[in-house]
C-alpha cells in the first residue's frame, strides 16, 4: 500500500478564486510529492468563477474531485464536512485555499505515517500541550489518523462551529488521549493572507440577522471556549499559560486582546467575558492587570491593527509621514541606504512619498528571492535576502510594519549595519509594530 492510499486530502474554499489558482499551481507543480494524490475540493457555493477554475483543473488532473454546496453552509461548518465525509483513508488532510507551501520536510510525513503516529504536525512547534494546541488552530497544521474521528469528536466539531475551530475538538481528543505526535523540522505548509479580518467569519451574510455574539467573535474568543475541550484542568492552564501568538508574555497577549475587543467589535464585554472564565486564578488576575493597563493608557489604539491600503494611508496622512521621511533624508545624507520590505507598507510609502532625497541603493524582500523575480520594484533595484551580505551600504530602512524578527536576523548573519523604520511613529497614536 502506497502513501497515495493512506492519505486523503481534502480543500475547502469560498469565494477565492485569484488566491485558489496561485494555491493549484503549488501543489499541482512538478516538485509537489501530494499531485498524484486523490484531492477533493468542497467548494463552499462559491459564486466569483471558482466553479469554473476547479473544473478546468479537473480536466487536466483525474485525481482532482469537485464538490460544489447548494449553499454557503460557512467555512467551519465545511470543514466538519471534510472530515466527517470524506475521512475515507487512513489519514486526512485538510486544506486552505489561500496558503503557502514548502516540501523539503515532506519525507518526514511519509516516515511519520509509515511509523502510524496519530498526528503529524506539518508546522514546527515546541512539543508542549500549549505549542500542540495553539499550532492546530490552523487546520492545514495537522495531519490526522482517522480513527481518531469518533462520534463523541464529530459531535464536538459540530458544537465547537460556533467556536470557529471545530476542528480542535480533534487534536483535543489527541490530547487527551496521549496519542503519539510527530513535529516536522521545518514548515510545510504557512498561513495565507485573509483579507477579510473584521469579517472572514461571517462571510457574505447578512449582519444584522447573525446574533451579536457571533458577530463580534474573534480568534481569541473562540480559541479560548474551545480549551474546554480538554478534559483534565491541570492541561487547560498549561496550554493558556503557555500561549504567546507572537507576543513575548501572556500579559502582552492579553493586552492585543483587549485592544482588539475595543479597537475591531466595540469594546463588546460579553468577549472578554467568555475568556475571563476559563482562566485560572493567577491567569484571571493578569487579565484585570492588562485590562486596567489598557484602559488607563489614555492612548489611541484606533492604528494598532492596520491592515488595508487606505488606513496606512490615513495613518501616514495624520502622521505628516513627509515631513518624517525630509527628516531621515538629512540625517542620511551622503549614506547609501537599502530599503527592506516590500509589501503594503512599502507600496503605501513608495506611492506616496517622495524618498528621492535618500541614496536608495536598492529595495530587499523574500519575494524577490526567486530567479524570474522582477528587476525593479517602484524604480529599484530588487535584492534577495541572501544577497545583503555582498552589497556596499550603510543603513537599513524599513518599509514594513513589524521588523524586530528580521533584524535579529539580519544581525545573526553578522549585518551590524544602522537599522531603522521609514514607519514614523506617533505620541498620538499607539501603532503596532
């Protein structure tokens, strides 16, 4: 028997046709181990030509079924639907249709199957209840046996809809079971943009018929309730305390939260309720600490979840971003400047603002990593990360929001150059960064 009759995989999409096509040309490309693999799509009623971009694959590909929804039954409700309806294999796979891929590890699924693990993590994680937990939130994380899929886990996915993560009620069954984990050393699969923050889980319905509570969920709401689906207590505090969501401390964790709750679903208590509840004595009181540290700060969080062209450009309007960018010009004057970063800050920035002033010597992203990358970007010259070693300049400039990481980064290669935001920062105005 051939890892081809063990796994199923199964994609769920709505409505994302641009980012389903660039998901097709990945795990259809000539490198992909999963293209000769029986791979079912349920699409979700979608109504953009999704239709007709699966069939024209399906077509060209046998091993491609398409499974179209009368009607939008939600994304958490399809993917209770994947694992209930088509776990016909050993294992099952779910996927996104707006991910990204990468299968140097992919030998380590096929010995982790061989070895009958239960779970198989396609993202590297610590080997904690806490890491396990937070990481299988993302569906496409997990790789599950399908017998763990009982009864009892069904009707918990069904309950655990409203939750937004049916699908933690069976890496909780794992849990709880002490069933056998592998950790692949390096990510297969990585989460893609979802444009549609203050609205992804509700989706094209009608707002005003959805009841508040539903309306306002977010992640966190929802990640938290279904920490009840672990059964001994002791682990529901080891997996709260151990959560950090790219934050350096659980009190940091609970601050984005509360700011998230006031900033994006108008300071709706009922949220911060429903994770106050499940939190140990010791949690709760970091939770108060970090709800009065947020409500005394007299600060407007009204940027701190920047996400779309137009609030970076009213940002940067309010910030008098030109004057900042004039200053750092005459503070650099005569330094060869590499620009880093080139995604919607940067095309905000450089749309926007005249930089001319600064000796620019080129512009430096991941995405230009590839061969067939795009020799300029607004102008300038494309760099790869793996290139900065060997470029003469003496400052690095910014152009994205969140940087910290790559510094490190870059200073853990030996670049000990200057580094600074091109991102002015304001005392009116708390930004995330």
């Amino acid at each position: 028997m051939t890892l081809k009759d063990k796994l199923g995989i199964v994609l769920i999409t709505y409505n994302r046709k641009d980012f389903l096509e660039k998901t097709f040309q990945q795990i259809f490309a000539n490198n992909s181990p999963i293209k000769d693999f029986e791979i079912t799509i349920l699409n979700n009623a979608s109504t953009d030509g999704t239709d007709d971009l699966i069939n024209e694959y399906c077509l060209k590909i046998p091993n491609l079924k398409h499974i179209k929804n009368k009607i939008n039954i939600g994304g958490n409700a399809n993917i209770v639907k994947a694992y209930t309806e088509y776990s016909n294999k050993d294992y099952i796979w779910l996927l996104c249709d707006n991910d990204t891929y990468n299968w140097d590890s992919w030998h380590e699924v096929e010995n982790a199957i061989e070895n009958d693990f239960d779970c198989i993590l396609t993202k590297n994680c610590k080997n904690t209840n806490s890491e396990i937990f937070h990481q299988a939130n993302f569906a496409p994380s997990c790789i599950y046996k399908t017998k763990n899929i009982t009864t009892t886990v069904v009707e918990n996915m069904y309950d655990n809809i409203r939750n937004l993560f049916p699908h933690l009620a069976l890496i909780a069954k794992n849990i709880n079971d002490g069933n056998k984990f592998y950790i692949v050393k390096k990510d297969i699969v990585n989460i893609g943009i979802n444009p549609e923050l203050k609205t992804m889980y509700i989706r094209d319905l009608i707002q005003d018929e959805v009841p508040k509570s539903r309306r306002m969920i977010f992640w966190s709401v929802g990640f938290f309730n279904s920490i009840e689906l672990i059964k001994d207590r002791k682990k529901q505090i080891e997996i709260i305390d151990g959560l950090r969501h790219f934050h350096k401390s659980l009190f940091e964790l609970f601050k984005t939260i509360i700011i998230y709750n006031q900033e994006l679903r108008d300071d709706y208590f009922y949220n911060l309720q429903q994770i106050f509840r499940v939190l140990s004595f010791k949690q709760k009181l970091k939770f108060i600490l970090a709800y009065i540290f947020v409500k005394i700060s007299r600060k407007n969080y009204k940027y701190w979840f920047i996400r779309y062209k137009e609030e970076w450009e009213e940002y940067f309007k309010s910030v008098n971003e030109q004057k900042y960018i004039d200053k750092l010009s005459a503070e650099l004057k005569g330094k060869k400047v590499l620009l880093y970063g080139a995604g919607l800050t940067a095309n905000v920035l450089l749309e926007n603002y005249d930089f001319s002033k600064l000796n620019i010597i080129g512009i430096c992203d991941k995405k230009f990593e590839k061969e067939d990358r795009e020799e300029y970007f607004y102008n300038l010259k494309t760099i790869s990360p793996k290139e900065v070693k060997n470029l003469d300049f003496d400052v690095i400039l910014f152009t994205l929001k969140e940087f910290e990481k790559i510094k490190q980064i870059l200073k853990n290669d030996g670049i000990n150059k200057k580094m600074i935001s091109a991102v002015k920062l304001s005392n009116k105005y708390v930004l995330r960064v």
